[in-house]
C-alpha cells in the first residue's frame, strides 16, 4: 500500500467510525466503544507508518482536482513534511487516549454514543488539518473543529453553564474565522492557488501585493481557534464540557490548529516585519496575562485552561521569532502534559464522583484516595514548570533560545523587537507558570479543605491513560531535541545555557515563593479561628471560639465545607487577584463594547418595525377597509334600490352629456 494511500485512510477511518457511531448508536449499544476506539486506533497506527515512511525527508505531495471552479482550483492535495508527520503522530496518541479514558469516564453516561462519534469526527477533522496541502480543504477540517466542540463542549446541555459556553465557544471562535476567510481568499487571488506550495513559491519570488494586510486577517482566525489575546475568552469558560474533551481539545486539536497553521504559513507571515512584531506582543501578552489569570483561579480545570492559553503563548512566540520548529517542538511537548493534567484533574473530579468539587479550595485527603493521579500529576505540573529532566524544559528551552537567537542577531527571520517582547515575556511566564503549577499541586494534595465522598476506586482504564502520557511527558524532551532536528529542517533545538540557567532560575524561584507563601498562609491560618474551624472540622471548644463556629455556619451552611485557608494566590498576587480571578474583566469589557451597543441596536430595529414599519402597514389597509365597509352599506339585497340607484345614475350622466353638448 502505498504512503498516500495510508495517508488517505488516516482522517477517513476516524470519520466513517463517527458516521457508524451516530448510525449505530441507538440500536446497536455494544458496537458503540469499538467503533469509538478502534478507528482512531488504527488511525494512529497508520500515522506512524507514514511518519516512518516520511521519515523527515522531502516532503510527500500528492494532489487531484475536486471540480473545476473556473478560476482558482481548489484541490484535494497531501502535503506531509516532517512537521506533519510528527502532528498527526501526536493528534492521534491523544485523541486513542482520550477515547480509551472516555469508555471509563462516561460509562454510565446516556448520550455516550452522540459523544464518541463527535470526539471521531473532531479527531477526523484536524487529521484533515494536518495533512491538507491546500487551504480551503484546510479550511473544511477548521469549521468542523469548530462545530465539533460547540457540541461536545455543551454535552452536559442541561445545566446553563455548558449552553452558554458552547454557544460563547462558537461565537468568539468565528468572529475570528470571518477576516480568515476573507485573507485566504485573498492569499489565493494574489497566489492564483489555494496549494501551500505555490503560496510559498509566490511569497519566495515576491508575487504577493499585500503580505502584511492577509497575514493580519490570517491571524486574526488564529487567535480565535487558539485562544489568544484578545479571543481567547471562550477557552475558560469551554470548561463546562466532559474532561476528556478538554484534553482533546487542548492538547491535539482545536487550539493546536492555529499554531500549526502559522508554522506551515510562516514564509508569508516573515514577509511582514509588522505582522512578525504583532504576532510577538499578541504572544507577549497571552502568555504573561494568562498566566496571573491561572495564578488566581480555585477551579482546577480553569487553572489548566488558562495554562494552555500561556503555552499556546510560547509557541506563538516561537512563530513571531521566526523559528517553527522550537514552536512545533513545543507543541508535541505540551500536548503529552496537558493531556495528562487534564485526565489528571478528571480522575480527581470522577473520584469526588461530582464536576463542582474541582475547586481547589474544597480538596482535601486526595493525596492517598488517587495515588495514579497524584504521582502523574505531579510528573506533568514538573513538566509544566519546565524543570529538567521533563520534557516542558527542553521544548520551552528550545522557546527562548529562538528568542535570544533574535536578540543576539544570529537569525534575521524576525525584527529585535520581537526577540526581546518574546524574550522578556517567556521569563516572566515562566516565573509565573512555576507558580501556580505549585499552587495548584499543593491545593490539590496537601490542602486542607472539605473531604470530598469516597465514591471508590476508578476504572482501570482511566488509570492506565494516566502512566501512558506521563512516559512522554517524562522522557520526551531529552530524547526529542536530538531525534527532532532531522524533521525540523535541520533546525537546532539543543537548549542554549543562558536561557537554560535563566528559564530554569525563574522557575526554581517561582515554586520556592510559592511554597513559601503556603507555609506562611497556613501558619497564619492555624492562628485565626476560622483556620482552626477548617483544620479541626468537628468544631473542638478548645480551639475555636463559639462565634467563629457560628460565623462559618452562617457561611457554609456546615463546619465540613471550609475553603483551603492557605491558599498562596491571594498572598502572592495582593489587590490583582480580584482581576486576576476575573479574567481581568475582559469579558465585561467586550459586553460594554460589543454586546450592549448589539443589543440596543436590534432593540431599536424591532422598535421601528413596530412602531413605524408596521404603523405604516397597518395604515395603508385603513383606507381600503373603509372603502370596502361603505360598499357594503350598499349591499342592501333590495332590487329596487339598486334599480333606482341605476336610473338616478343614467339621469345624472344623461345630464352631464348635455351640459357637455352644450359647451361645445
């Protein structure tokens, strides 16, 4: 069988599986599972094979003509590179773990069926994505991503949070994906094709009129489907949906599909030095604002959400530095860790047997009740943290080393000012991502918050998932640096030693802190008599006041449900937290600019319809009404009126003929 052939089979099993799955699903319950795992499997297996094949050589095209459009052709065409390759590689190891947890995740659910088809197609979908060689079958797999997680992220339909965050999901993501639309099209006129090779040919002799206005409205829909600044809003709140579609969409899919589309495009995004600088600073202020917003958080999968935003960061960082493959490399590393942290989180939430007890501040005794999840997760918040020998270090490594490559003037791909935007940016991040990884591991297992119902131990399955991704989140950096080069374009991702002692310096210091804080915030709060109500829940008289007891009833109902006294974020962040915890008020901020002025527009639209539109309306029917009531005054039903009403008439026109007659 030929590369092509199995290339082919890679997106089209996963999406026959989803068709058999919708299909199937009601009246043959028993083949739901398999058809959910075992296409997305043997899509893995295939995508390794053609990986092998490929080899990190020259790149596999292969193309044929859908249908002639009379103009620019769009044409069904492969372009597998070694970055392909590898992506495809990484899209379907998440999306096979994913499938594999979700059959012990959602094993009592009642719409499994619809779910494992859809998490299919999604997989099928961004399959398309990497491997597509022409950019309005790119474009396809995007929109279906795009429906895919308005569904999967409003599963749980019954509760109002998931509808809203679905509906805010879509919403934000195409708001982005208008001016994409509009800059393919316009990057296919002036390229006069749709192929990703004769674009870059056309950027390489300079065939293209207007560089820097497409690459902005290219990335306008990159920031839409990989959540940055200032549309990346919709990720948090994406939360509502089943864990393991947050790890798929993550780690492998959706968010991944920007990234990855700007490292396949990134000749045209060079040809402009201003879109190479407003892709920095849109990095530089991802990474560092998502980054206090996940410091602030007590929802452990919106700390992992703003986590992802941060990352997505580096790796648009890595892109405006001029360096795809420090950007790639980045994402396969994140992709393992988060995928990992959350199916992590997930393991937590389904032990508490509830979604509301993910906050981090009603955790407590999880350390022994999910040994799997303690030990994974702390495997991925290291890598997280970028401490070595974990694999976030060496690809967050490769991150900076591009940026101070810029700086030092080694490389001319992009200008110094975004060198040290990236450069300054990652530092702080770093600082900060070392931070709240810490955080969040001493909330989840050593804080001291409500004990959560013991509903047992978790599938075995769910477990297995766990110790699968932490083998790549321990060992893949080391080994990938210098495996990676060779499918990287030859590009050099051994971590430099200033950025190395920096990056690693920052983050050392950013957990100490962090400790440091928790020791004193819960020193503080043994001393205060709340603390000792949230320390000694069964309310001991010689500990805590009767007025504090009360207090605490009065508050939470039960001296069970305290919230972690200690926790550091507060300490740490000062008068920030408060926005910090809001997002920074950026969604109040898009209402007041955006929603309201909407809303009060078709407020006054359906006003005038009313009130004018259907005034008018309403008015020119009066007259014919009236008319048509006086005729059928009329319409006595007498013949001699009518016969009467007759000569009177022939009288009066027998008259006005004479008078006429007369005149003349």
């Amino acid at each position: 069988m030929t590369t092509t052939t199995l290339a082919v089979l890679v997106p089209l099993l996963p999406f026959l599986g989803a068709a058999a799955g919708f299909l199937l699903g009601r009246s043959a319950p028993g083949f739901v599972r398999p058809l959910a795992v075992l296409p997305t499997l043997a899509s893995l297996v295939l995508a390794a094979l053609v990986a092998a094949r490929q080899g990190g050589g020259r790149a596999l095209d292969a193309v044929t003509e859908l249908t002639p459009t009379g103009s620019v052709p769009v044409e069904l065409a492969l372009h597998i590179d070694g970055f392909a390759a590898l992506v495809a590689v990484l899209v379907g190891t998440v999306a096979t773990c994913v499938q594999i947890y979700s059959t012990g995740y959602l094993r009592d659910d009642p719409r499994y069926a619809s779910y494992a088809a859809l998490v299919s197609l999604f997989t099928s979908a961004m399959f398309l994505v990497v491997y597509s060689g022409d950019l309005m079958v790119l474009l396809v797999g995007w929109e279906v991503m795009g429906i895919c997680s308005y569904f999967l992220v409003g599963h749980y339909w019954e509760t109002p949070e998931a509808r809203a965050a679905s509906l805010k999901a879509f919403l934000v993501t195409k708001l982005g994906d208008v001016p994409f639309l509009i800059g393919l099209l316009a990057l296919a006129t002036e390229a006069g094709s749709f192929r990703i090779t004769k674009i870059l040919g056309a950027v390489a002799s300079g065939s293209l009129d207007h560089p820097t206005l497409i690459a902005l409205l290219l990335l306008a829909g990159v920031a839409g489907k990989s959540a940055q600044f200032p549309l990346h809003t919709w990720l948090p709140d994406a939360m509502a949906g089943p864990t393991p579609v947050s790890a798929l969409i993550h780690a492998a899919t959706m968010v991944a599909a920007g990234v990855y589309f700007v490292a396949r495009l990134l000749p045209l995004f060079e040809a402009s030095r201003a879109a190479m600088v407003v892709l920095a600073v849109m990095a530089a202020v991802t990474m560092v604002g998502s980054a206090l917003a996940a410091l602030a958080q007590d929802d452990i999968k919106r700390v992992l959400a703003y986590s992802t935003i941060g990352q997505l960061g580096y790796m648009t960082g890595a892109l405006a530095t001029g360096d795809r493959g420090a950007a790639v490399f980045h994402l396969l590393s994140h992709a393992a860790f988060k995928a990992l942290l959350f199916l992590a989180a997930g393991v937590i939430i389904h032990a508490a047997g509830t979604n509301s007890l993910a906050a981090m501040s009603r955790m407590r005794g999880l350390r022994d009740r999910v040994p799997d999840a303690y030990w994974t997760m702390t495997v991925a918040l290291l890598a997280l943290a970028a401490i070595p020998p974990f694999s976030g270090f060496f690809s967050k490594e490769s991150v900076l080393g591009a940026a101070e490559h810029v700086v030092t003037g080694h490389t001319e791909h992009a200008p110094g000012a975004a060198g040290w935007t990236v450069l300054v940016a990652g530092l702080i991040t770093a600082l900060l991502t070392a931070a709240y990884a810490t955080r969040l591991w001493l909330l989840a297992f050593r804080g001291r918050g409500a004990e959560a119902p013991d509903h047992g131990r978790q599938p075995l399955v769910m477990n297995a998932v766990l110790w699968v991704l932490a083998l790549p989140s321990l060992a893949l950096g080391g080994l990938a640096f210098r495996l990676l080069p060779d499918w990287f374009d030859g590009q050099d991702l051994t971590p430099t030693l200033t950025t190395s002692v920096l990056g690693t310096g920052v983050a050392l210091v950013g957990g100490i802190v962090t400790y440091a804080a928790w020791r004193h915030t819960t020193a503080l709060a043994d001393r205060t008599p709340l603390g000792a109500v949230a320390a000694h829940p069964e309310g001991d008289a010689g500990l805590v006041e009767a007025e504090a007891i009360a207090a605490h009833r009065a508050a939470y109902g039960d001296l069970a449900s305290a919230p972690d006294p200690s926790d550091p974020g507060r300490l740490l962040l000062g008068p920030v937290h408060r926005h910090a915890a809001a997002g920074f008020h950026l969604d109040a901020v898009y209402t007041t600019l955006f929603v309201r002025p909407v809303q009060a527009g078709a407020s006054l639209v359906r006003f005038l319809d009313r009130e004018v539109v259907d005034t008018y309306v309403r008015a020119a029917g009066v007259l014919p009404r009236l008319l048509g009531a006086a005729v059928r005054r009329a319409q006595t039903g007498n013949v001699q009126t009518y016969v009467s009403a007759l000569l009177a008439g022939t009288v009066v026109l027998a008259v006005a003929a004479v008078l006429v007659a007369a005149g003349a």
